[in-house]
C-alpha cells in the first residue's frame, strides 16, 4: 500500500527535476534554429510546458530579425480571424502561452508537419509557431517536439 505512494511521489519529483534539464536543451535547440537564420536574440528565456513535449521562448528580435526567421524557415502567416487554417486551430488549441503577454495585433507565423526546417541535431520540432510584436519587439516561439 505504500509502494503505489512512494512511487506517485518519485514520479512527480522526477518531473520537477526533468523540467530545468528539458529547458536547457529547449534553449540550445532554439539558439540552433535561430543561428540557422541569421538570428541572435538579445534576451531568449525557455521553458517546457509541464510534462509534455511542448515549450516556448520569450526573445527581443527586431522587425528584420523576425522577417529572417520566418523566411529561412519557411512559415506561412497565421490569420488572426481564420479559424480554418490548421495552424490557427493548433494556436488555439495550444494557448497563448507565451503570446499572451504581447500586445495585439500581432504578427503571427507557423510552420507544422515536421519540416526539414525544423530539424534539430537530435530530433525535430513538429510544429513552431512565431508572434511578433513589432511595436516593442518581443516574441515568442511556441514548438512542439517530435515524436522518435
């Protein structure tokens, strides 16, 4: 009876523990993406979201830097109204996460299906999806990592 207790303890401090170390590799994994494009942010702070594969980075980037990012990855815009785009329906699916805490309107770019562009030196990011604010220049990368 105290085995199932111990081990919903060990497992939930395991998650506290695992958190810091998948931010790390969340952090390395977005300077990657960025350096690709020609990018380096100011300020990049990263974070996995609870247990699952999916994180996000609050960046300072200037317009140019954005533009750069979302050329050399290939996204395409992300309609504030089109709720039929898949890419809206992940935004919505996922939350604002760390888009929230930028001003609207915002300049939103995605890209989903695991593209080559989104190939990490181990693994791959399923999705990202890029908010801009160009008025004060802060965004946020909201990924998902691959499965395998």
């Amino acid at each position: 009876m105290l085995a199932p207790a111990l081990d919903g303890l060990l497992l939930s401090g395991c998650a506290v523990l695992r958190n810091p170390v998948q931010r790390e590799g969340l952090d390395a994994d977005a300077r990657a993406l960025l350096r690709g494009a020609g990018v380096t942010p100011a300020q990049l702070d990263c974070r996995m979201l609870g247990d699952t594969r999916d994180g996000e980075c609050s960046l300072s980037l200037p317009p140019s830097a954005a533009g750069a990012l979302s050329r050399h990855l290939k996204h395409e815009a992300i309609p504030a109204d089109a709720s039929s785009s898949s890419l809206s329906l992940l935004v919505q699916l996922k939350g604002p996460g760390c888009a929230g805490a930028l001003s609207n309107p915002l300049e939103r770019h995605g890209i989903e299906g695991r593209p080559d562009s989104l190939r990490l030196p181990k693994g791959a990011f399923e999705f990202l999806v890029l908010s801009f604010d160009p008025r004060s220049q802060r965004a946020c990368l909201q990924v998902s990592y691959a499965y395998g």
